[in-house]
C-alpha cells in the first residue's frame, strides 16, 4: 500500500525526499504533473524503464478522460503486454498557483495471471479427483445394486438348466415382487405342461385302444386287407397330430438328454425289427456329446429318421454325431436308392413322400417341427454311400434351444 507524506504547501516541491519504505516494492511507481511531466518514478519493469521519459505523457492521454481521484483499470500495450494501473489524484500549491499530481502505480499482470493458471490447474486436477472418485463410487454402487439381478438371472439359467425348481426367496424387498411373480409362472408352467401330458396320454391310450379293436374286428370278419391301410393311416395321423402338439411346448426348465444311450437303444430295437435285411450298423460319437432338450423329442427325432434309413438301406447305415462349439450335428447314411435332388426340400412337407410305399408321409415333417421347435435345422443330400445322408443341427447349450 503506498503511504507518502506531502511537503508543507509552502516549502518546495521536492518528491526526492519520498523515503524507499513509502512504497511499495512490488509496483512501480511514478508521480507525475498533468501536463505530462515527470515528477519522480520507482521503476522496475524494463519496458516501463525503456519509455520512461514519455510514460506521463502516455499516461496523461490514456487516463486524462477520467474525472476520479482514484482510479484503477488493466491497459493492454501494442506490444501485448497487460498491466494494472492504479492512480490517485492530488494538488499541491505552488506559489500560489494549484498543481495537479497523479500517482501511478504500475504492476504487471503476468504474475497475476500465473497465479491464475496455477489456481485453475489446482482446480482442474482437483474436479478430475473428484470425478474419478465419484465414478468409482458410482461403479462400486452399481455394481453392487445389481448383484441381486446378476443372482437372479443365474438362478433362471439354473432352472433352465435343470439345477432347481424355483428362484430363491431371500433377495431384497424390491425384488420380492419380481422373484414371486416368477415363481408362480414356473408352478402354473410346470401343472399346466403336467396336465396337457395327461391329456394326451389319456388321448392316445383312447385312441390307439379302439383302433385295435377295429383291427380285431376287421380280421374276425376277413375285411383285414380291405380296412387295414386306413386303420395304419389313422393311427398315423394320430400319432402326428399329438407328436406336433408336443414338439411345440415350450418348456422354461430342461435337463437336456444323452443322446448317445438312447440311439444305441434305438439301432438295436430297429436291427430287429429289420433283422431279414441283415444290414451293418455303424455309430460314431464324440466324447461328451449332449442333447439340450427333452428325451421324448430326441426319440421322436432319431426314431422316424433312422427307421427311414432301415427302410430304405440295402446293406449298410452310418450315424455320426459330433459337437462344434455350440451345436450338435447328427448325421445319418444309408446306402439305398437315396432322395433326388428336386425332393429334397418337398419330403420335409407333410404329405410328401420321395417314393411310392404306404404312408401318409409324416415323420419328416414331425422331425421338422421338433428340430425347429429347438432353433435346429435338418437338410438332406446325396451321401458317399449312394443313398440319402440326412443332417441334422441342434443347438449344443440349453440356453439356445427353444
């Protein structure tokens, strides 16, 4: 702060006498006259030094405007430097004549403006702190607040997988709405799917019952040959129509099957049946090999394409099953007449058949249904055998099936 004493109004103007202690070390300081001359000066900064016998005159032009005792404004040179200047107003007498005087303080801005940036790094680095800080706090509270739904979600993967029956009932009280809701769809799921077995089985014992007894009736009489056709086409058309009505449930929970026992079974049972035929099986499998979905679907998938290929083989049948990543590949050879190449797409049509034998021409078309009822595919070409080579590809992992 400057602090200055005046001489007496009758004493000569002498500013030499301003003691070094009077001002201030940090700005520059000038006194100037109003008509531009200088009247004492502390300087410091080197242009200020440079252009010091002009400096009040410059001043003057800048600041005469100003009608203030006191004055303080930042001025910006051609050369782009910035300073603040502070200026104060007094009069003197001198002989009888009044003189104006300004003090002029100088000070650099540069200092200021270090500070400045310091104080704004400060900050900046401060914020970016803060920030990281908040996010990972937001990331810990999100992480954490949706544990629960990670649980849940694998618990769900555990009841498609077989593993439990229900979702847990201890989670927090704004999900208890939610794993309840659940748990009652998985019971009405379950009772409902039991019921519709029921029927179906109620269904096809009623049926297949009084199909047999029209078959006995028709051979007492000696109408077999005359009937029996109809009786097997009913029967198949039956046998269809529930086998359909299975391959489209879609079950939540599925402990999938081990397809390799049950084709076993199956090419055992089917070399006796065609045991005249005296044909060569073949069955090659990976290890681990598995089937994510029902039993009774892989029966009725592997039943009606194998006992295709016993029907129409004349000497050999070869089944492959093997996994790649997420999906199982089932591929079955004979060597019989095969499928021409404009029927393979219309054998999987029901009522299409590629030969003349007796039937309605289903079980491709049950085979289909329950393939894509599992986001599977089937296809048929001509095998190295010389006869037809049906593939078939499920899904590896019960999270893809259905």
């Amino acid at each position: 702060m400057l602090s200055y004493e005046l001489p007496n109004s009758h004493d000569n103007t002498d500013f030499n006498n301003i003691s070094p202690e009077s001002i201030s070390l940090n700005l520059d300081t000038l006194i100037c006259r109003a008509d531009g001359q200088l009247s004492w000066s502390s300087l410091s900064i080197p242009e200020l030094i440079k252009s010091s016998g002009t400096l009040c005159q410059d001043l003057n032009k800048y600041l005469k405007d100003v009608d203030q005792d006191y004055f303080f404004k930042r001025h910006t040179t051609k050369s782009g430097e910035s300073y603040f200047i502070s200026r104060l107003r007094f009069m003197r007498n001198h002989n009888a004549i009044p003189t104006t005087y300004y003090v002029v303080m100088v000070d650099s801005t540069s200092f200021y403006k270090a500070e400045a940036l310091t104080y704004l790094y400060w900050c900046i680095r401060q914020a970016l702190l803060s920030y990281i800080i908040l996010g990972l706090l937001l990331l810990l509270t999100t992480f954490w607040s949706l544990s629960s739904l990670r649980t849940i979600a694998r618990q769900i993967n555990d009841i498609r997988e077989g593993k439990r029956d229900a979702l847990s009932s201890e989670f927090e009280r704004e999900l208890q709405p939610l794993t309840l809701s659940v748990n009652q769809l998985l019971e009405n799921e379950r009772q409902q799917t039991q019921r519709y077995q029921h029927a179906l089985n109620d269904l096809a014992h009623s049926l297949k019952t009084r199909l047999a007894l029209i078959q006995i009736t028709a051979q007492e009489f000696q109408v077999h040959h005359e009937i029996d056709e109809q009786i097997i086409t009913m029967d198949q058309i039956i046998q269809y129509q529930l086998r359909r009505a299975v391959a489209g449930r879609k079950c939540l929970a599925s402990k999938g099957t081990e397809p390799v026992p049950l084709i076993e079974k199956l090419l055992a049972s089917l070399t006796r049946i065609y045991r005249h035929k005296k044909l060569q099986t073949r069955f090659k499998f990976d290890d681990d090999v598995f089937f994510a979905g029902e039993q009774d679907d892989l029966m009725e998938l592997m039943g009606n394409l194998l006992d295709n290929a016993f029907k129409f083989a004349i000497s050999e049948i070869t089944v492959t099953m093997s996994h790649n990543h997420d999906r199982l590949h089932i591929v079955i050879e004979d060597d019989g007449p095969g499928v021409p190449p404009e029927e393979s797409q219309q054998i999987f049509q029901r009522g299409r058949r590629a030969d003349s034998s007796p039937g309605q021409g289903i079980g491709l078309a049950v085979v289909t249904e329950i393939a894509h009822s599992y986001n599977g595919q089937i296809s048929v070409d001509n095998s190295p055998m010389g006869g037809a080579r049906f593939t078939l590809n499920l899904p590896w992992s019960p999270f893809l099936a259905r």
